[in-house]
C-alpha cells in the first residue's frame, strides 16, 4: 500500500507530522547513533520538555521508527532505539539537517534580508 499525503484522510498525513515535527527530526537523528535512555535523550536534544519527550517518543513507537526495550533487573532500565524503519528515516533526515547545519550562514542572511525589507 501506497500513501498520498496530498490526500486529507490519507494516515500518512499523521505519520509525517511526528515524524517532521522539531522534536521527531532531533530524536530520530539522535537516536541514529545507537540506543539511549530516557535521560540520555532529554539532554542530548536540548531544550525538550519531559512531556514532549515522552510524547514523540510514544508517537515515534507507534509508527514504528522506534523500539522502546525494558531491561529486567532492580532498575527497571529501558533503552530507545531505532527500528531497521526507523534508521532508514534517520539517515535520511541526518542530511537534511546536514545540509541546514552547513548552509546556516545563507539561510541566516536570507532572514537579516526578510527582516530588513518593508511590508
């Protein structure tokens, strides 16, 4: 089955918001350098709250991009890591914020252009 985002009742639509979202892009290239805790995370992403967190990271598991894994013992530890989906997303999203992070200088000028103009 194929999706069409540009359909208004296609699920795709939902799947493409968690996944474009601020907090769905820097968690899944977060998580595309191995599994992490749940504090792990929170200070990797700067700025993300634990409401939001906990959010996207349930968002991301029911479209299967993430696997949350329960390590038995006294401390109850669990990871996140990314499923065999989940990676392919990764990597395609690392170069999209790749290619922000190295281009930030003419996005930056773009916007000191925008600000500058009249209305």
């Amino acid at each position: 089955m194929r999706g069409d985002v540009m359909s208004e009742h296609c699920p795709s639509r939902e799947v493409l918001k968690h996944v474009t979202s601020r907090w769905g892009v820097l968690l899944l290239v977060a998580l595309g350098d191995g599994a992490h805790r749940f504090g792990e995370l929170r200070r990797k992403v700067g700025g993300i709250s634990e409401r939001m967190l906990i959010q996207t990271l349930q968002w991301l598991e029911q479209d299967g991009f993430v696997q949350r894994v329960a390590h038995p013992g006294p401390s109850q530890r669990v990871e996140y890591r990314l499923t065999p989906l989940g990676e392919e997303i990764s990597a395609r999203l690392h170069e999209v914020v790749d290619w922000v992070e190295c281009n930030l200088d003419g996005i930056m000028a773009g916007r000191s252009l925008h600000v500058q103009a009249p209305a």
